[in-house]
C-alpha cells in the first residue's frame, strides 16, 4: 500500500475512532442507533470490496551514481540522490491517486464513488547503477536503444511476482538520454490469454513497437518506464497511451472511430485521445496536439457517451476539465494535460455504465486494466457481456423477502445471515430475490423490509452490472461462460475475401530526422462475418466488426503488404490475396 493512501486511511480510523467515542459516550441507551452506525460501516466495506479492482504494483528505480550524484552523462541530470528519491516517491503517490480517480466513471459529477481501481505499491526496489542496454534499436529514432527489459525482468524472477504475489503492472523509473530510450509502455499477455494473442508466439498491445521482449508468465502484466525528467503529467500520458494501445487492439472501429471521433469538421465531436482533447479534433495531423489548454468551444457527446452518438451533446472547452484556469496545462505543477488526462478517463464506460449497443450490454472497460486474461476471456475479446450472460433473470416469487431464517420476522439477525453468505457469495438462504447469487441487491431488499415491514410481495430488483467480484478481481465463475477460440472445424465455410475499397496512406510526423507515415485499409463487410484478420507482412491483428483498420509509425516508403481475411464461426482463417500500399517517399 502506498505512503499516501496508508496516512489518508490513518487519518481516517483517527475520525473513526472519535466518533465512535462520541456514540458511546452521549448515545449508550439508544442501542437502535448504534446497530445501523455499524451496520452501515459493514454495508460500506462490502460495498468498497465488491466494486474495486486491486492492482498491486512493483516499483523499479535506477539511479546510477557518479560521486554521490546522478551521472550526468548517463541520466542527464545531476542530482543529489535523495533528490531523485523524493521527486519519484511523490510523482508515484500522485500517480496512484490521478489514476484512482481516473477510474471513477464521471467521476467530475460523483467524485464520491468508489473507483474501478485501487492500486498498492507492493514493494519499490532501488538500484544504484545504470539500467541494462538491449541490441532493440528504435524503429524510428536510429542510434537510439530501448532498455533490456528481457534480463532486468528475468534476474527479478519476475513471473514468481506476476503468478504467485499479483503483480499486475511494473512502474520502472530511469531516464531517457545519451542512446537509451525507454518504451512508454510494454505488455506481456499471459499464457492464460494464449488464445488470443496478437502474435504468433506472444501478446502485446502496449504503446511500444511490440516486440517481444519480456517474460511471459501465466498471467498476463504491464510495464510502464517513467523518465525522472518527466512530471505527472508524463506518467499519466504513459497510462492513457497504454489504454489506447489496449482498447484498439480489442475493438478498433468501436474505440478508434466511435470513442475518440473523427477529426476535421464535423457536426459534434467524441471523446479526442491523449494528445487531442476533443476541441482540437477540428485540425487533423499533429499540429495541435498537445492543447490541452484551448478555450476553442466545440458540441461534444463525450460526458454522455454512446457508440451511436445517441447521448446529449454539451458546449466543452479547457475549462469543462480544468476549471477557471486553463493556463495550469502548461506552467506549473499541473503542467502536462493532467486535468484532461483524468477527465478523458474518467468518461471511458465504467463501473454501472449501463450502455446498450446493438442490444448488447457494455462491460466495465476498466476490466481489461484490473484483470485483462478474465476479461479478454469472458468477452471473447469485446466491450459486451457474451450472449450467454444472463443480464436480466426471469423476475421469480420469493416468499423469504429478507426473511432469511424463516422465523417470521425482518430483524438483524435476518442481516447477519446475509452478511455472512455474502462473504461466501453462492445461492442459499439469504438469496431473498431467488437469483441465484447473495449480493448487496439482497441487503437492500433486507434493509427495505427492516426498515418499513411491507406486505410481504416484492418485485426482483435487476441485478446490478459488474465484473468486479467480491473478493478478489475473478468474475463469478458460476455466471460465466467461458468463449471457446478453438471451435470445431466446419468443413462447409466458404464466404470469400472481401472487396478493399480504400488503401490510404499519408504522412504522421517527422522523429529525429526520420519521416513515419499510416497506413489505411477500408473493405465491405461479408455477411455472417463474426471479424477480420488483418496483416502487415506476417503481423496480424484480430478486429472484431470493424471494417477499416490503420497501422501506425510505419517507415515511409517500405515494401510492406497488407492483406485482410474473414473470420466465420466455427472456421479456420484462410488467407486472402495481399495488397500493396504505396507510401510517401521519406524526406
């Protein structure tokens, strides 16, 4: 647990405890009032154990030393170590926080919610020497060298800390200078998600070149590599580049299209992405990026997001994020789009979101940060429930109504049956809705019928809408049909290649000397098609629905070819004709 959140929780059982002195002291003969105190404490723990993903976290830090200092030729800076020890200690606090309440869903209107995660630093590891140094060549910043994160993860054992203690994301602080370059973000999917892997021996959706360069263990962990000449606001851009690197590779059309929009003039702009808030989606190209302190006014459905645009449309600009003072995006300590950066998170579909598309039910996104292999699994790589999920059950009489021990009567004892089959979480006697699971739906029906005694005929409330668990960040599985990838082969399965009907490319941005280009592929869709295979040369990637795909940092002027096959149910993926896409010539 971190230092802030371990004083924050301190300060929190000292008010506790006050209180709790209070009601003892001046209430001791009203008994009633004391049973619903702790009654509603116990309500809120079960309530904050339920909905909250645990990301447990191992922090590296590299300071190589020359003369007590931070080498200079090496980091750059040449700081006194304790210096470089308080700067990251407190940016690691700040990060936990920001992207705590990141994970809010709206949490600008009920900051009070509880966030889809909660993160702990399970231990921070301190190296005084120079971080290890790879043969992997930056593909658009030559001479320039990424980490070895191969040995520094390997000499960690670091599969013991991802399968055996949790560790779901590595936060490494070092330095970006003289040759070595550290990726923003890095991703190993575990052998747990092996069947959906975007390469043919490994998975990696981060914001990097995605090599493979990291251990794979049975779980599947991310590593995010901070730069000490960096601020919060580099931190967060790591994390918000992670997600987009995630979220395309899940669904491309629906996140890449749908969420962050189209730039150019429109009617109404999305959400915009890291370097683009979506009042400077009106300039396409990099030209304005990084603004995220324009008071350009533009509609926006963003704050009540839906893939069909169907949402209310709002008038935002800077101050929608930052409040009264734009100006705090680029001078002092918030500098960096920090604002923004929480705010574009915060309106990702979350916790209770309760978006329909296609008549099917949104997932909370923020499952694919605090359990990608359950999540990946349990959608089959989607943003929706599977069909199989029953979201609604079949209203069912239930004569108990908070009634747990059937003697008669709502009273407390009707509660600590609940509360303890809670904990336990299967089908029993304190199911009072007849759903088959005790959830805090249950205690509200208790807490109903305690506290007004109705006639006893209740309606089954809709259970509410989460795969974060009880106890530990597993969906039920008893709720859970997992998808199989591997179905058995139809030997009838002809649907064909579709027609491309686009092939684009244009120029990105111009890196150390070096000009970067995209690459877009457009076709028609096939009927019964449940997704496509797309490729560059021998990389492929799996895209559900979508009917256009863009490769990004491509070397201009490059001989690659690119191709797109249908994928059917219960077929094997053939391998349609491959196309060639001219690009512009490198400056």
């Amino acid at each position: 647990m971190s230092k802030a959140n371990c004083q924050i929780k301190n300060t929190k059982r000292i008010v506790f405890t006050f209180f709790v002195f209070v009601f003892l002291v001046f209430l001791p003969k009203n008994p009633a009032i004391l049973e619903e105190f702790f009654l509603r404490i116990k309500i809120d723990e079960a309530k904050a154990a339920e909905e909250s993903y645990q990301v447990p976290v191992l922090v590296l830090k590299y300071f190589p030393l020359k003369d007590g200092r931070l080498d200079l030729a090496l980091t750059g800076r040449n700081w006194l170590l304790e210096e470089a020890r308080q700067r990251t200690e407190q940016i690691t606090l700040d990060a936990v926080d920001s992207l705590e309440k990141g994970s809010i869903y709206h949490g600008y209107n009920f900051p009070d919610s509880s966030p889809s995660l909660d993160y702990e630093i399970l231990e921070t590891m301190e190296f005084l020497e120079p971080i290890p140094v790879s043969n992997n060549q930056v593909p658009w910043n030559k001479g320039w060298f990424r980490p070895d994160y191969m040995k520094i993860l390997s000499d960690l054992n670091i599969c013991d800390w991802v399968d055996n203690k949790g560790v779901r994301e590595i936060w490494m602080w070092g330095y970006h200078y003289n040759g070595l370059e550290p990726v923003e973000s890095n991703m190993a999917m575990g052998k747990a998600s092996q069947n959906y892997w975007n390469f043919e021996d490994y998975g990696d959706a981060g914001n990097s070149e995605r090599t493979n360069d990291m251990p794979i263990c049975q779980h599947t962990y991310s590593l995010f590599n901070y730069s000490i000449m960096g601020g919060l606001g580099n931190v967060l851009e790591d994390h918000t580049h992670h997600l987009e690197g995630i979220y395309k590779y899940i669904d491309y059309d629906l996140f890449w299209n749908r969420f962050v929009g189209t730039c150019g003039e429109q009617e109404f702009y999305r959400c915009g992405w890291t370097h683009k808030p979506p009042n400077t989606m009106k300039v396409c190209g990099s030209s304005d990026d990084y603004n995220w302190g324009s008071e350009q006014q533009v509609l926006s459905d963003c704050q009540d997001w839906t893939p069909n645009a169907v949402g209310e449309k709002s008038l935002v600009d800077c101050h929608t994020w930052a409040g009264a003072d734009c100006n705090q995006h680029f001078n002092g300590p918030n500098a960096g789009g920090i604002a923004f950066k929480v705010w574009w998170m915060q309106n990702l579909p979350g916790k209770d979101n309760d978006i329909y598309y296609q008549e099917k039910k949104m997932i909370n996104w923020w499952d694919y940060v605090g359990d990608f292999d359950e999540a990946v699994k349990f959608t089959n790589k989607s943003f929706f429930y599977p069909e199989s999920y029953n979201l609604s059950p079949t209203p069912v009489f239930c004569n108990k109504i908070g009634d747990a021990n059937n003697d008669g009567e709502i009273n407390k004892i009707d509660f600590e049956i609940w509360e303890s089959e809670f904990l336990i979480g299967e089908a029993n006697s304190a199911d009072f809705n007849c759903d088959n699971k005790i959830s805090l739906i249950d205690f509200e029906i208790w807490r109903a019928r305690f506290n007004a005694k109705p006639t006893p005929t209740v309606n089954t409330p809709t259970p509410s809408l989460t795969l974060a668990p009880t106890s530990t960040p597993t969906p039920t599985p008893a709720l859970i049909t997992t998808p199989t990838l591997t179905p058995t082969i139809n030997p009838s399965c002809l649907g064909g290649c579709p027609l491309i009907t686009e092939k684009k490319s244009g120029t990105m941005v111009t890196w150390n000397g070096e000009t970067l280009c995209y690459v877009k592929l457009s076709w028609k869709d096939i009927e019964g098609a449940v997704g496509f295979k797309v490729c560059r040369n021998s990389a492929c990637v799996d895209t559900p629905k979508a009917t256009s795909y863009v490769w990004e940092w491509v070397a201009c002027d490059n001989n690659s070819l690119y191709n797109v096959s249908p994928i059917f149910e219960g077929c094997s993926v053939g391998s349609c004709p491959k196309v060639a896409v001219k690009t512009p010539i490198a400056q």
